[in-house]
C-alpha cells in the first residue's frame, strides 16, 4: 500500500509498505479520508509524543476491508472512524481510573502507524460507525473528542463569559461546544481572516483582531469592553507569548486554560502574586481519551457544525504540499484523501 513514511523529523516520503496484517481483535479500514492537524507539524518536526520511523495522520474515518476473527460487532463495508488512543490498562495511572496520563500511551499517527496510507489496522474496541456524515466530516470527531476533554476539564457555569484566543479548527469546535455549554457570552480574539470570519458565523458573540506585531491593540481592545475580565481564559494558539498574557484578562476567581499545543522548550512569564490574590486557577487540556462517543453524538445530530472548516481536500501523494499550505495558514483544515 501507499503512504507517508517519516525515517526522522523533518524527513518522509511517499513509498510503498506492506499493507497491515490484521489481528484476531482488529479490524482493517481502508482511509477515505484523514485530517491534517498542527499537532502533525509538531510531529513533522519531532516533538509531541512523535516517535520515528512512522506513519502520522490521528484523524482518520474509512471502510472496514477485514475483521479479525473475534470482532463481532463490526463487517467487512461498515463506514466507520476510530479512536487513535491505545491505553495498556495495566500502569499505576491506568489502575487508578486516570486514563489519560498512561504511562505506555500509545497514539496511532503519534507514536505508532496513523492514517497517512491507504490503509489501517486498529483494535475493534477503538471503532465507531458512522451513519450522517461524510468522511470529511468524519475526520473532524477527533479534534471534537480532544474539545469535549476540554469542556470536561473546564466544568464552565451556565453564564460565563469566556474569552479564546484561537480561531483554527479545533478552536472553532471548541466554540460552538462552549456556546451550548455554559458561555453565555463568547470572545474569539485571533488574527484577521477566513478563520476569524467563520468562528464568528458559527458561534462567537464578539471577535478581536490580534495584530501578531502589535499585542497591545487587542489588549486595549479587550480590557476596555470587558474591565472585570472574563470567567474563563483558553488559549488554543500554542503561542507561549499569548499563554503569558491570560491573567490580565480573567476576572478574579477565573480559570486560565492551556488548551495549545506548546513548543516543550517554551517558558511563560506568569506572576504568583497574581494567581494568589485574585485566586486564579491554571488547568492544562491534553488530547483525550473515552470522548468520542460524544464527540459522534454531537456530529452525528449536526449540533456541531464542522463541513464548513474544511478547505481543502489533497491527494496522499501531494501530502508536502498539504503541509506547506498549513504552514502559511492558508484556509482552514486540510483533509488527506488516499485514493
């Protein structure tokens, strides 16, 4: 089959591998269509959890080609996605009914074979069937799966007002969750264009120009609309710099929310008096594990709408030319389509 083979950071190509043997709990899933994510950039360069050589791509939904001689809950045509996390279940945290911070976590497209190929093999359990959706829009459940770990971590009150830094794609799921889950008023501040133009549409009450060269317009901006600041904060850009800002614009008693993926070697300036007196509180939202049940509900029942925030759709053999385009931020989520 085809598909992209990272050797090292930075260094992949289009080749040939053998197509995945599956597995007596697996099923195999021919790709229709697989998300280009900036958690892959990470990847590309070797950061994140990335380990080489590897097949990347986490955001995948296709047809089951093969079953495995005890899954029974699936056959061979079912359209269907998966969910990319593997947990071992036998670690100190997997013991204790956290999930999420296993200590062998593995990540298909992160650490092990991904959806950048024709095709896949993945364990039965991690399967979900798709009824209403297009396989373009199929590959936007994961990033609604991390966004629903969002919302747990958040636990937003009916009535907040909130303020997002971020208006790529997960930001805009994360949005519209927000506005049908406790933000009765919502800020997107993000830098001018198709993106900014879309959250609006889709779910923000009020939106920011951020000028990259210039912080302090939208500051100025954002402090004299909202003075007593906001309940919640999330920066969902991976800037370091905007992560630094945050406090300045939470109301006291507010929530500050890392909801980026930053560079490992980054540091934020953060001042502990301030998170003392005004008893801010700082949380951290990582991936996630066990939401896409509900991230499919939600898409399934178009309550998130998500066919929009897809651009482009590129061929796998063109898979550098995908990247280049997400690197200058053109458009807004790039699909991958294999065949």
């Amino acid at each position: 089959m085809k598909a992209i083979v990272y050797s090292s950071p930075g260094k992949f190509k289009y080749t040939d591998v053998p197509k995945p043997t599956v597995k007596s709990d697996e099923v195999l899933i021919q790709i229709k269509s697989c998300g280009l994510c900036r958690t892959d950039i990470h990847i590309h360069e070797g950061h994140f959890i990335a380990k080489f050589p590897l097949i990347n791509g986490h955001e995948f939904a296709g047809i089951v080609e093969e079953v495995g001689e005890k899954v029974q809950d699936f056959k061979v045509g079912d359209r269907v996605l998966a969910d990319n996390t593997e947990l071992c279940g036998a670690c100190y945290f997997c013991r204790n009914n956290q999930p999420l911070y296993c200590e062998n976590f593995v990540s298909h497209g992160c650490n092990c074979a991904g959806g950048f190929a024709e095709y896949v093999a993945i364990k039965a359990k991690k399967v979900f069937k798709i009824k209403n959706l297009s396989f373009r829009e199929a590959v936007m459940v994961e990033p609604t799966a991390c966004a629903i770990h969002g919302l747990d971590i958040i636990k937003a009150r009916p009535g907040s007002e909130v303020l997002l830094f971020g208006a790529g794609p997960t930001g805009n799921i994360l949005a519209q969750l927000l506005k049908q889950n406790g933000a009765a008023y919502l800020t997107v501040a993000a830098p001018p264009g198709i993106k900014l133009d879309l959250i609006k549409k889709l779910a923000a009450d009020e939106i920011v120009p951020v000028d990259k060269k210039d912080y302090s317009k939208h500051e100025r901006t954002l402090i004299t609309s909202h003075p007593k600041g906001f309940d919640i904060v999330i920066d969902a850009t991976g800037v370091p710099q905007l992560l630094s800002e945050t406090p300045k614009y939470a109301k006291v008693g507010g929530q500050i929310i890392a909801y980026g993926v930053y560079p490992e070697e980054s540091n934020i300036i953060v001042k502990p008096y301030d998170i003392f007196k005004r008893e801010l509180t700082i949380k951290g939202s990582f991936a996630q594990t066990h939401c896409f049940g509900r991230a499919l509900l939600y898409l399934e029942n178009k309550q998130i709408k998500v066919d929009q925030l897809i651009t482009h759709e590129i061929h796998l053999k063109d898979y550098g030319k995908a990247l280049k385009i997400m690197k200058e931020r053109q458009g807004v989520k790039i699909a991958i389509i294999p065949s």
